[in-house]
C-alpha cells in the first residue's frame, strides 16, 4: 500500500471541512425555516383563540337574551326577532370616544332568511335614499352589496351585512320574518 502524499490528504481535509460546514448552513436554514413556520402557526393559533372567545361571548349573551326574555313572560315559542338574526363580525365606525374604528360583533339579518322580497325592500330603499341605481331584482349581488356598505359607510354605522341599525335608518323592520318599511 502506498502512503497518501500530504498535499492530497491536506487538499482532502479541507474538502472534507467544506462540505461539513454547508451541511450546517443548511441544518441552520432549515431549522430557521421551521422557527418561522411555528411561529406563523403560533399567530394562527392565538388568532384561532380570539375567535373561539368571541364566539362564546356571542353563545352567552344571545342565551343571556333568551333567558331574559323567558323571564319577562315572553313565549319561547315565538321568538320572531331570534329566528332571523345572526352575528357577524363588522368594522364599526370610529366615535368621538375611540377615533379609530374596531371590529366588533353587530346583530345581522341572516342569510338564510334573506328572502328575495326582502332583498327587494331593502334594493327600494336605497334606490330611494340614491345608494343603489341598479333593477330591483330581489338578488343580493355584488351591486346591492356595494350600495349596502356605500349607504354604511355614509351614514356612520357599522360596515359589513346587514345589520338591524342599518335596517332601521332605512326606515325598514323585520316584522314575523319579513323586513317591511314604515319604520323612522
């Protein structure tokens, strides 16, 4: 066996130290790669928290509602004004008290009880107030909810659905499940 001649071994030592040492940068960018993955999954998590909070918070105050209702006498089995509201999460405007404006949880009219005659009343209305210039059609397309949130954002309520105080400043109620007009 011949010996390895120290030029070779030495050349074979640092081929050997450069190829060790960027396996580390790479073990390192990986393992930065994966901090960066937690924590993006960490932010989500805490987001996810926030949600699951607010939700309860909603769950206990409409069953706080109810049971409020129930004590005053009112019939469980009528509960019109239940039957037909949501909660969506909405950007309230800013007041005199918090110049700026904050996400909040505003009653709305659920979609599933959003009939064609009550996107109709609603279309009449902002057609009538000159926030909505296209047919009545009855269809909650991107043309009635545009003017929804122009009329919103005009008249200082909160962004976001339909919710009752945007109802009522259009002088419309709902009434058994329906949204009628006369109200002011």
């Amino acid at each position: 066996m011949s010996a390895i001649p120290k030029q070779v071994l030495g050349a074979l030592l640092i081929l050997v130290g450069i190829s060790g040492v960027s396996g580390c940068t790479s073990k390192e960018s990986d393992l930065l790669s994966l901090k960066r993955q937690l924590a993006a999954k960490q932010v989500r998590i805490e987001e996810l928290e926030i949600l699951k909070s607010d939700m309860q918070r909603v769950i206990a105050l409409k069953n706080a509602d109810l049971e409020r209702q129930r004590k005053i006498g009112m019939q469980a089995a009528h509960p019109s004004d239940y039957s037909a509201e949501c909660y969506v999460r909405v950007l309230s405007p800013s007041t005199d008290h918090t110049k700026t404006k904050q996400m909040t949880w505003q009653p709305v009219l659920c979609r599933t009880h959003t009939t064609p005659e009550t996107v109709r009343q609603i279309q009449r209305a902002l057609k009538q107030a000159r926030y909505y210039h296209a047919a009545i059609d009855g269809i909650y397309g991107p043309q009635t909810h545009r003017a929804v949130e122009s009329y919103q954002r005009a008249k200082g309520l909160a962004v976001g659905g339909i919710t009752f105080e945007t109802l009522k400043s259009l002088g419309l109620k709902l009434h058994d499940n329906q949204v009628v007009a006369g109200v002011q």
